[in-house]
C-alpha cells in the first residue's frame, strides 16, 4: 500500500519554504560558499595594515640549550595596483557567491511550487478517477452485460467497457505514483520528511 499523502496543510508553500531554506543541503552549501567569500574579502582588506611577527626560539646543543634566538618581521603594505586589485577581486567573488546562491534559493523555491502544483493535480486527477471515470466505467459495464445477456448487444462492447473500466484504474494508479512521486520530491527539497 501507499502511504497516506499529508493533509493540505502540511503542503502550505510559504511553511515549506522555509522549511526549506533552514534545511535543504544545497542551499546549505551555497551560504557556506558566501561565508567563504566574505571571510577573503575581510582578510583582503586586512592586508592593508601593517602587519609584524615576534618570534624566539631555542637553539640547543646536545642536552642543553646554548643560544637564543629573536626574531621581528615587519610587513608594511604599500597601497599598489596589487592591493587593490585584490580588494576587488574578493568583491567580485563575494557578489558572485552570493548571487550563486540567489539563484540556489530561486531554483529551489521554483521547483518546490512546481512539485506542490503538480502533487495537487495529481490529487484532483484521483479523486476524478475514482468518483467520476470509475463509476461511470463501472455502470457502462453493467449496462454492457445485461445488453449482451438479453442479446441486444455484441461480445466487442462488452469488451469496450471492460477496457473502459481497465483505463480508469489505470489513470487512478498512475495519478496515485505520480502524488508519491512529487511528495518524495518535495521531501528531497525539503530536506526532511513530511
């Protein structure tokens, strides 16, 4: 058996996005790229100050230490063409990840309308099915048999209406795995079950 698909609620789009913004992997990977380009661009503009380095260290001999050592770096940076080329560059990538994931959020949004519209036609195309097509297939296979039975119809359009009656359940069953099929995608979207 399928598993009961969640109530109309559940499926509200403006709850599952964000849901779906807190919990989908992608959109997960894409803010990381943005945390990433940020922490370039501040380093970056760090490389505008002055920087030094004090160090010390201990030169040993045998089991004893003869000699110390000290060490002090200076950095003075020199605002060039370099620097500053830099500077933009992390600038450019900052706004290029985040417009990666602008476009990450957006695609994601898309489909999960997309997999909710298609999941409610499917539902409808169902419930068309088993309370319209099925009792109406049903009713022109009865109709068809007591014909046949009083000879006032022939063996094909009993057949008909048993094909009639084979195609509706067949349209039942495919609108049923096509419901599963987009509640599975919207759970992927997700990130979570439903």
């Amino acid at each position: 058996t399928l598993r009961p698909l969640p109530e109309a609620a559940k499926l509200d789009f403006a709850a599952l996005s964000e849901r779906l913004r807190a919990t989908n992997p992608q959109l997960r990977v894409s803010t990381t790229g943005v945390r990433s380009a940020e922490k370039t661009r501040d380093l970056a503009y760090k490389s505008r100050y002055p920087d030094f380095m004090l160090g010390i260290n201990a030169m040993q001999r045998q089991n004893t230490v003869k000699e110390w050592g000290l060490m002090l770096e200076f950095n003075l940076p020199i605002r060039d063409r370099v620097l500053q080329s830099q500077e933009r560059e992390s600038e450019a990538m900052l706004a290029a990840a985040q417009s990666r994931q602008q476009a990450a959020i957006n695609q994601a949004l898309a489909d999960l309308s997309d997999n909710l519209i298609a999941l409610d036609a499917a539902r409808q195309t169902e419930h068309l099915m088993t309370f319209s097509l099925m009792p109406q297939a049903d009713l022109t296979w009865r109709a068809a048999l007591a014909a046949y039975e009083n000879g006032k119809a022939e063996f094909t359009i009993l057949l008909d209406a048993q094909r009639q009656i084979r195609q509706a359940r067949q349209g039942q069953i495919k609108a049923q795995a096509d419901a599963q099929m987009r509640l599975i995608e919207i759970e992927r979207l997700v990130g979570e079950e439903l």
